[in-house]
C-alpha cells in the first residue's frame, strides 16, 4: 500500500512557516537593538542643555548635529522615524 505524503508536506510547510518566522523576529530585534545603541550614542555625544554664555558655540554643535543625523537618515542608518526622535531630543521639545 502506498502512503500519502500530504500529511509530511504540509507539516513540513507548517515548520518552514515557523522557523521564517522567528527568524524575521530575531533580525526585528536585532535591528531595534542597534538601533537603540545608535540614538545612545547620540544621546552621550549630546551632553547636557548649554549655558546662555555658550549659546552660540552650542548652536554651531547643534547645526553639526543635525547635519550628522540627516547623513544618518540618508545612508539608511536611521528611518524616518528614528530621525524625527532624536531631531526632537536635540531640540529640547
């Protein structure tokens, strides 16, 4: 008698699905993972809200932070999004 594969082949798909799946996960995570050490990153590099004796150096640091950002967001380092928060956190609103 001769056996039905069906059975094995759909089980087979099911497995497949799975491990896909979970791999698509752990790159998501992956990728969020560096994405939080990148906006750290820029979070040290940011230090403190300036003094107003230092406003205009710190406007000056602030242009070239920004510009770093918008580099970032161009060679596909940070999505829109990313880019939008830490614009936000560097402009203090």
């Amino acid at each position: 008698m001769r056996m039905r594969r069906r059975p094995l082949m759909r089980t087979a798909m099911i497995g497949g699905g799975a491990y896909a799946a979970g791999k698509a996960r752990q790159r998501g995570q992956e990728r969020e993972a560096g994405q939080e050490e990148r906006l750290a990153a820029l979070e040290q590099q940011g230090g403190g809200s300036p003094t107003p004796a230092a406003a205009p150096a710190a406007s000056d640091d602030l242009v070239a932070k920004l510009k770093e950002l918008t580099e970032m967001k161009d060679s596909g380092a940070l999505s829109a999004d990313e880019f939008e928060a830490a614009k936000r956190k560097l402009l203090g609103s």
